[in-house]
C-alpha cells in the first residue's frame, strides 16, 4: 500500500544493552511490530523507531567484568540486540544507539536548555539506589526494603547532583491528563501514576550522576553525567534530528508520537518524568504511552537467577518464526500478564496453527488440485445458507479485528480471525466437498464451495499479516493472490482469484509430537 498523508510515529521503550534479552523482553518489539504493520496496513505514513539505551553503573560495571571498555561493551550488546529485532523480521525504520554522536550533542543541549532555563539546578542526594534499575528511591517507596519495580536490593547513596523540578510542572501534567483521558493505557496504569506518584506530591528528579563516568557528560559541569533517564527518554525526539538544523524536518513531520510502548515497570518514566521534560522544553507531549503487561515464565517473572529465562532466537529454532510471534501476540491479553512454557507453545502451536490454519490451507488447495486441476473455480450458482452464514462470519471477523486492532488489542484481533478460520473450516465439514465430487450434476456447487473457501483464505491471509508476515507471504503464493488483493481495501467478496492456478507448497505447520519434543531437547 501507498503510504497516506496521515503520520504514525511509534516506538518501544530502547532495550538496555547489559545482555542479551529473553522472551519477555522480545514481547514489546513483537507487539509494536504488529501494530507499525497494521497502521501501515490502514494508510498511515509510519515511522517506527527502536534501539539501545546504552549508558549506567550496571554498564560500567559490566564492561569492567569483561575487561572491555563500555563501548567496546555495548557496541557488542547492541549488535546482538539488532541482529535478534533482525531475526524477529521487526520493520522498524530507525535503530537508535544512546552513544551515538548525534544523540550525545542532543541531550547535551536539552540538558544545557534546561538548566539555563532555571529547570535543572545542583544539589545533594541522599537515597537508595536500585542499580539494575538506575533508580532512586526514598524509604517510603520501597517494598520490604527492595526495589519496588525489580524487588531487588538497594544500597544507600549519596552525592552531588543536579535535579529536575517536578513539582513545578505537577498541575500541568495532571491538566494534560484530565484533557486527554486516553494518554495512559490501559485506565489502571493512569490511575496508579495519579494515586501512587502524583496525588503524594512529586518530588524532583536526579538528572546527573558524579560517582561513576559512563554517561553523556553534563555540558555545565566536567564532574557530572547525564542521568540515564534523561538521557534515555531524550531518544523519541533526538532519533528524529530535534534541535539539529540538518535533520528538523524529521522532527516536524513526526513528533509528537501517536504512541509509545513501553513495560508496565517503566510507565511512570514516560507519564511522569518524560511529558514533563517536555512541558519544561515547550514541545508538544506524546499522544499515548499503552503500559504493556509482561510476559511470565509460567508464573514467575522471567529472571536469570530463577533460571527460568527462554531466548528468542533458541524459540525460533524449536517452533518457527511466525509461530512464536503468534504465541506471543495471542497470549498477551490488554492488561493482564501471559504466561510462556514449552507445553504451552506445543499446545497453542498444534490447536490454533497446526489443525485450524495449516489444515484448512492445505486441504483446501489439495481438492482444488484433486477436483479442478489446480485452478481456483468460478461461482456460478446463488448461495445457500451455508455460504450466507460463512460470509457473515468473515465480515464481521474482519470488523472485529480492526476495530481491536485500533484499540491495540492484539489477542482479540487474533481471536477474531481465527474464528472466522475456524468457521471455513466448520463449512468444509458441512458442504462435504468430498461428497459433492461424486455427483457430476453437483460440480457449479462443488465449484462454489471451492471458490468461497479460497475468498475466505484470502481474507484471513491478509489479516494475519501484522502478525505473521512470513505466513501471510506463503499462504499468498499458495493461491497466487497479488500484493493488491491482500490489502483491507481489497477485503470484498470479490473472488479475485478466479481461475488462477494454485501452487502446493509447503505444510505451513506440522504437528509437534510433545513426547518427541522433549526428548529431543
């Protein structure tokens, strides 16, 4: 499709480059890959951004483990990173690296704007510090003591610092809330950021560190360096050239956002901390920030140290590419936390994708090939009730999962294809083509029964393709269907692959025998 006037910027939270992620980490690029290719999908301009956060203690720590500099590090990191977005066939338009030159400059001068700006000031900080997290956090936000975002220890800290008045911008944000009652989603992370944060009175924001190097230095003060969520949060804005004069017309077509997605953990950063900076540069906010749930190890947070942690790229050698992009964007309700097991994939993967697509993909093309020599037939009879209640499915499947889709809701537009999957498949069990194929008289209905199930096909290959690109790509080639007839303009019952060859191909999904499988891992 043509790309539209209508803009679209979106973009994940940027993976921090201490180690390669796992499974749940992968979740949030998955899921704003789906929704950059239905956007695309509906005419809009996208521009898709993503990346590594790349500076901190842990970094610093980290590299001087491995005895490497930290860029040495993270240009390690960062490449593994995009080499697992690469093969997770993520369409991002931009990867952003916080050590990029032009990044460095930029936060450099939101730091010096502010600071001139009476925004940022020095001070002293005394607290406890989350170094995972890069957080700070006072006595009473902790959780028996721990962390309250990762649950891990803390340590007492103190130095020289400059902060970012909050409060002064408090009354604003909470107006900018009240005015735009859709900005968090879903309403209950709006409503924690509201109760938990803001209500008790915000307390400024740390914005440098004195006690390790590894940062973008404060261009007011040698000793300091840019607290990494400034420098961090910065990356929507400076990926497309703000302040740059080579680069501002990026910045002016694009900003602000349509839509940032980010973990559940991080939305008080970019609710909070991120619109704030804003307000305190005068550029316009962001549209939305959708808080996604996570993704569970069963039903354990994923963590090294529980060593219940799976990776990407060993998911896609057992099940598929495709396969566990589903999985992901299936499991994952709106709100509520998935839950990922090897037994789950197996079952999901065999259910949904094994028996209810490739089976109706396959077997539909094979009596194309058994009963008209490979070319897709004409309808020439009136519908029955059958092909009356199979089209009022696959319509009503295709509103539904756009109208999801429009909300986010990725596990609901899933569900809304394959049910109407499912109802082609409940419509070769009731026309009985088999039978039909006996009867010479009966061959305009045989022919009509083919012909609908190629247009339904047709009409779910499409739809899938934000979610399973690959699959969408191969179930086209199968049936021949041109990239025009596999557009949601092109969704009517047209049948435009009337007497077109059809090609065998390959089983989209074989079935996965669970007692092999684990055998065999």
């Amino acid at each position: 499709m043509k790309k539209g006037n209508e803009k679209f910027y979106i973009t994940t939270a940027i993976a921090y480059a201490s180690r390669k992620p796992h499974i749940g980490n992968v979740y949030e690029i998955i899921l704003t890959d789906a929704i950059a290719r239905y956007k695309r999908m509906t005419g809009k301009d996208v521009f898709f951004l993503t990346g590594t956060d790349e500076h901190g203690l842990k970094i610093q720590q980290l590299a001087e483990g491995a005895n490497k500099s930290p860029k040495e590090y993270v240009d390690g990191v960062a490449g593994e990173i995009k080499e697992l977005w690469d093969m997770f066939n993520i369409s991002y338009d931009k990867f952003i690296r916080t050590t990029d030159d032009d990044h460095v400059k930029a936060v450099q001068n939101i730091f010096k704007k502010l600071y001139e700006k009476g925004d940022i000031y020095k001070g002293a900080y005394e607290g406890m510090y989350c170094t995972p997290c890069e957080s700070f956090w006072t006595e009473s936000q902790l959780k028996e003591g721990c962390c309250p975002d990762c649950g891990g220890k803390v340590n007492p800290a103190k130095e020289d610092a400059y902060f970012l008045k909050l409060s002064k911008y408090a009354d604003q944000l909470v107006a900018y809330y009240e005015a735009n009652p859709d900005f968090i989603v879903p309403q209950s992370r709006k409503n924690e950021m509201l109760n938990n944060f803001i209500k008790p009175g915000l307390q400024d924001l740390c914005v440098s560190r004195s006690t390790f190097t590894w940062g973008v230095p404060v261009p007011v003060d040698n000793g300091h360096v840019v607290y990494v969520w400034l420098d961090a949060l910065a990356n929507y804005i400076t990926a497309l050239g703000y302040d740059t004069e080579e680069n501002s017309d990026l910045y002016r077509k694009n900003w602000p956002a349509e839509l940032h997605v980010v973990g559940k953990d991080i939305v008080r950063f970019h609710t909070i901390y991120w619109p704030i900076i804003l307000m305190a540069l005068g550029e316009p906010l962001p549209k939305q920030v959708l808080g996604h749930p996570w993704l569970l190890s069963g039903d354990d947070k994923m963590s090294k140290s529980k060593g219940n942690v799976l990776y990407g790229d060993d998911l896609i050698k057992l099940f598929g590419l495709d396969a566990v992009r589903y999985y992901l964007l299936s499991e994952m309700s709106f709100g509520n936390d998935g839950s990922i097991t090897y037994e789950a994939l197996i079952n999901r993967f065999n259910s949904d994708l094994a028996n209810t697509l490739g089976n109706l993909v396959s077997r539909t093309v094979s009596m194309i090939q058994k009963y008209f020599g490979g070319v897709i037939p004409a309808v020439t009879v009136e519908d029955e009730e059958p092909e009356k209640t199979l089209k009022k499915a696959i319509m009503e499947g295709k509103a539904a999962m756009m109208e999801h889709m429009e909300g986010y809701r990725t596990s609901d537009a899933l569900d809304d294809i394959f049910t109407f999957v499912k109802a082609l498949n409940k419509y070769i069990d009731e026309t009985m083509p088999w039978a039909l194929a006996k009867d010479e008289e009966k061959k305009p209905r045989l022919a009509a029964v083919m012909a609908n199930l190629v247009e339904g096909i047709r009409f779910a290959a499409t739809l899938l393709s934000p979610f399973m690109p690959d699959t969408s790509k191969k179930i086209g080639e199968i049936y021949a269907f041109s990239d025009d007839e596999m557009t949601l303009e092109s969704l009517e019952m047209t049948y435009p692959a009337t007497n077109r060859e059809t090609n065998k191909g390959e089983i989209l999904f074989a079935r996965i025998d669970e007692k092999k499988f684990f055998e065999q891992l």
